[in-house]
C-alpha cells in the first residue's frame, strides 16, 4: 500500500513538471515574440517556479499522507462485561496510532459460530481472535484467508519481535506451508487463568484457602454440606465449572504434576495430557467430588463464561 501511495504521488509530481515544461516550451519558441536574451531571461524566471511548486505539491502530499487515517476492522471475543463502544482506552489508541477501529464483538458462546460465517463469506477482516491454532486456523492459512506476516514481522514490527521469543512464534507456525508464520502468538506475562473462591463462605465456615488437591476437596464438601449462606437450606454445591476442558486442565490438573500440552518435559517433548502419568488420579479426584455431591452435576452442560453467572448468583 505504501508502494502504491508513492508512486501516485511521484505520478503527480511528474505531470505538474511536465505542464510547467509545456508552457515553458511554448512561450518561448514562437518566431519574432523574443529575442534571445528575452528568452534565456523568460527561462531563467520559469525554473524556480517549477521547482517552487513541485515542492509545494510534495509538502502538500506529505502533510495528506501524516493525516490519513486507517480503517481497521477487527471481530474479537472479549468478556460481555467489556465495553467496546465509547472506550477511552480503544480511543486513546485510535488518537495514538492514527487508525479508526471498527470492532465487532459477538457473544463469546456464539463467536466461532460468528467467526467461521465471516470468514466463509468473503468479506474478510483485518485482524481476527482465535483461540488455538487447531484445524481452523491452518485450514484458513491454506485456503489464502490469512496472510503470512514473516515478512512483516521481521521487516515492520519492532516491538512484537522484541517480545515474543522463536519459541513462542514456533506455536503459530505451519510445518507443511513452509514453515510459515500467520498470526501471533499471546503471550501472557503473569497467571491470568485462576481459581476464584467465596472469601465470605471461608470466613462463614472458618476455613482457609487449600493449597493442595486433598485440602481443595475437603473445603469444597464443607461448601456443598454446612450451609456457607446460611439461608438454613441445602442449596449449594462446592464449585462448578464449564466445558472448557484446557481451562480446567490448567487450574486443577497442574496439581497432580500434569503439564499443558504446549508445555515441553523435560527432553523437551509434548505430551498429551491424558497420556500423562498422574492424568487417571486427576480423574478420579474429579469422580469422587461429582459422587459426594460437591461438584456441580450440570458442569459439562455450562457453556464458556455461564459459571461466572453461576457464581456470581451464588
């Protein structure tokens, strides 16, 4: 697009020399209107005007380009609570970046849904979310709908290759598409996926925060069986969850030695996590809690972010 943009304006700049050259040509070449000095005095005067408004007419194109501003539309999946529109952060960003964000947000239960119907339908966007980099995304990269950003990366962004490490760019690349990079990945920096507890139901029941699977277990069945809202009715379960396995493998499964799969062991291999040794003891932590009732029986049917309505109801 650059490109594009500066051999259009070198065109322009072209074709306003090659005008002044016409009438400097004609004005000067018509038989008995000058003589010689007058003419070589009639050149003399007309160059510094062409060269006046050639610098002119690049000032002027220069000034257009710095305050051209960039459509960029997005479709992200961001929690309900989130607000996109009238967001002085995303404002601040578009003043920052000279860019205007047009962002479509679906729900996140219904965002693949939404996702695969916009990139089904031809009229792609600039910048998608996608959680993993299962089939979809490489079936996408192979059928052209996304672009292969290695050389961008390498050539025009700076601060992206200052951060992500070769690594963390190996999870996003494509083996069979020559190894090809076609998106980034997020990297977090600090635990942002944790086990949230009701401090008033611990302080109700003169508990602590448990530390290990066995201590997570027992306050769990003291939050099913000792009434923690004291509303004097057995109407509480321990904890529950949703069917997002991976959130769940991340929480809980680390405490029986289980690592994620993008995690190497230590011969620097990726393991399944139900391949790994401890993954039947996980499984069997969790029967015991759904048996003694401490577990929400309907926590496979709770679709992504529902347990967060779920425990906020309490």
């Amino acid at each position: 697009m650059c490109n594009k943009r500066l051999k259009g304006s070198l065109i322009t700049i072209l074709i306003v020399l090659l005008v002044f050259t016409l009438i400097a040509c004609s004005t000067s070449t018509t038989p008995g209107d000058t003589s010689p000095d007058e003419k070589e005095q009639e050149d003399v005067q007309t160059l510094p005007a062409e060269d006046e408004s050639s610098e002119e007419e690049k000032e002027e194109e220069a000034e257009e380009k710095e305050e051209e501003v960039v459509t960029l539309r997005l479709i992200i999946r961001v929690n309900p609570e989130y607000i996109v529109e009238e967001n002085p952060i995303l404002e601040e960003l578009e003043k920052r970046t000279n860019t205007k964000l047009e962002i479509e947000a679906p729900p996140i239960n219904n965002y693949n849904d939404r996702l695969n119907i916009v990139m089904a339908s031809g009229d792609l966007p600039d910048v998608i979310y996608l959680g993993n980099t299962g089939t979809l995304y490489q079936n996408w990269a192979r059928d052209g709908l996304l672009l292969k950003l290695d050389e961008y990366f390498e050539k025009s962004m700076p601060n992206a290759k200052k951060v992500l490490t070769e690594e963390e760019l190996a999870f996003t690349r494509i083996p069979e598409l020559e190894n090809g990079l076609y998106s980034l990945p997020r990297v977090q920096t600090k635990p942002w996926d944790n086990i949230i507890y009701r401090k008033d139901w611990l302080e109700a029941l003169g508990l602590e925060i448990p530390t290990t699977p066995k201590e997570f277990a027992e306050v769990m069945l003291a939050f099913t069986k000792n009434d923690p809202d004291g509303n004097g009715q057995n109407d509480t379960y321990g904890w529950s969850y949703n069917r997002a396995m991976g959130h769940l493998h991340r929480n809980l499964a680390n405490g029986f030695g289980i690592r994620p799969n993008s995690v190497p062991n230590e011969n620097g291999e990726y393991e399944l996590i139900q391949a790994q040794p401890g993954y039947m003891e996980f499984v069997d932590w969790l029967r015991e809690m759904y048996l003694n009732g401490s577990l929400d029986p309907e926590w496979y049917l709770t679709k992504y972010a529902e347990d967060d309505d779920k425990w906020k109801a309490g």
